[in-house]
C-alpha cells in the first residue's frame, strides 16, 4: 500500500506538469470493492468514448 502523502505528492508534481489526474481514496487496504471497481469501470467506458 502506498501511504497517502506520496500519491498526493505525486499527483501535485503531475499537475505541475500539466498532466490531468483524477484520484480518490477507498477503505480496503489490500484488494478492491465493489466501489473502486464501479469508478475504474466508469472511468475506461469514459475513456472509450
């Protein structure tokens, strides 16, 4: 698991940059719930269309 500071510093020097990031955090510490796979599902149909 990566600690919350390093993706927020990663995702601040990617804007810096100018690259688009999207991110949200969830509960479950090693694997991935229904609410993590609904969003990654929603944001590949966003990106196939």
């Amino acid at each position: 698991m990566i600690p919350a500071s390093r993706v927020r510093a990663a995702a601040d020097r990617l804007r810096e940059l100018g690259c688009a990031v999207e991110g949200d955090t969830y509960g479950s510490a090693h694997g991935i719930g229904p609410d993590e796979l609904d969003d990654l599902l929603a944001w590949i149909e966003r990106r196939l269309d």
